[in-house]
C-alpha cells in the first residue's frame, strides 16, 4: 500500500466550492484505491495543524499506482487549473 496525503492552503478569495469540486475529480484516476477529502476539524490539542484548508488522503496499491496518478491527464489538469490557487502545498507520502 502507498499512502499520499496532500495538504492545501489556499491564496485569499480563491472559491472554495470551486476548489473542493476541482480537487474530488483525482478519486476518478483508475490507480486510485481509496480517496477522501476534507477540511479541518477544529481541536484544542497543540499537536494538531488546523490552519490548513483542505486535505485529501490518497490511497494506492504501490509506488507506481502513485506515479501513474502524478502523470495521469486529470491530475495534470487539476494542478494547471489550481496551483495559482495554492498559497502553500504539503505533501506526506508513506507504505
């Protein structure tokens, strides 16, 4: 298994429904095992980072289910369309 969280901070004024719609198109890359998205959940433990604005966790089988994903057309459409949305970008990928 391949685990690939991606965290997003967005520039101001960006849509966020936009966003959020544009971001759920990556579940339909057929590497893709497992996808979920969502927004921070508010907490009081100073270990959790909030300040973020949307998260997703994608799951694949392996490595090359996830470099399959990072060359697949509607991964590369979403970032041309997002990435002047992107204020800062945080990606965390294990097994």
């Amino acid at each position: 298994m391949f685990v690939h969280s991606v965290y997003f901070w967005l520039q101001e004024g960006t849509d966020h429904a936009a966003f959020a719609a544009d971001l759920a198109t990556l579940a339909d890359i057929p590497t893709v095992k497992g996808y979920h998205m969502g927004t921070p959940v508010p907490s009081e433990r100073p270990v959790v980072v909030g300040d973020y604005d949307y998260g997703i966790t994608v799951i694949f089988d392996d490595k090359a289910g996830h470099d399959a994903y990072q060359d697949d057309p509607l991964h590369h459409a979403f970032l041309e369309k997002s990435k002047p949305k992107f204020a800062k970008i945080q990606v965390y990928d294990f097994d």
